[in-house]
C-alpha cells in the first residue's frame, strides 16, 4: 500500500483545505459538499460569535464569581450558537479526515 495514496487525502484535508482529500481521491463533488460545510460553519462561527461579544453583557465584569469578560459569559451560557458552529466544524472536519483516509487506503489496496 502506497503511503502516498493512503495519507496524503487524510493530511490534506486535515492540515491544508477540508475537502482537499476527496478531491485528490477523485471524488470531486463531495470534496466541494465538505469544503463549502466548513466554510459555512466558520462563518456562522465567527459571525455568531462577535454578535455574541457585541452584546454588552458577554463583556461585563463579574466580580463575584471572580470571572472575567468572554470567560464569564460562557459559564453563564452565552455563546449558545458559537458553540454549535465549532461543534459542527468538528464534527464535519472529523469526518472528512476519516472519510479521505478510508478512500486513500481503499485506492491504495485495489492498486495493489
């Protein structure tokens, strides 16, 4: 089994471009699906969170419980949509690390 064929896809869609690994398996579509998901969730993830941080609250001191700012906010449950966008990216980036690694050794084994 190529190394090549086998962890390239994997490394490129972990490090380089989410996406860049189908497309180096051939599978060109689904490397675009995964590449316009993570853009969208990094959007939404940036997009709610500096709505989140515009909000006067998520920056007050919190003086009793000793919690600063964006810290404070968060253990009081702000940034309710930014957490669900980066689990979204997580979860999206995961499987297309995975998914570009068992088509790379797929590949790679029928090669052989």
């Amino acid at each position: 089994m190529g190394i090549k064929e086998f962890i390239l896809p994997g490394l490129a869609s972990a490090f380089v471009i989410p996406g860049l690994g189908q497309i180096i398996n051939g599978q060109v579509v689904k490397g675009l699906v995964f590449l316009a998901l993570v853009f969208l969730e990094i959007f939404g993830l940036g997009f709610s969170f500096f709505a989140s941080v515009s909000n006067s609250e998520a920056l007050k001191v919190e003086i009793s419980s000793g919690q600063l700012g964006i810290w404070a906010a968060l253990s009081r449950g702000e940034f309710f949509w930014t957490k669900i966008f980066a689990i979204a990216f997580l979860i999206t980036w995961t499987i297309g690390v995975a998914d570009a690694l068992k088509v790379g050794a797929r590949r790679a084994k029928r090669r052989e």
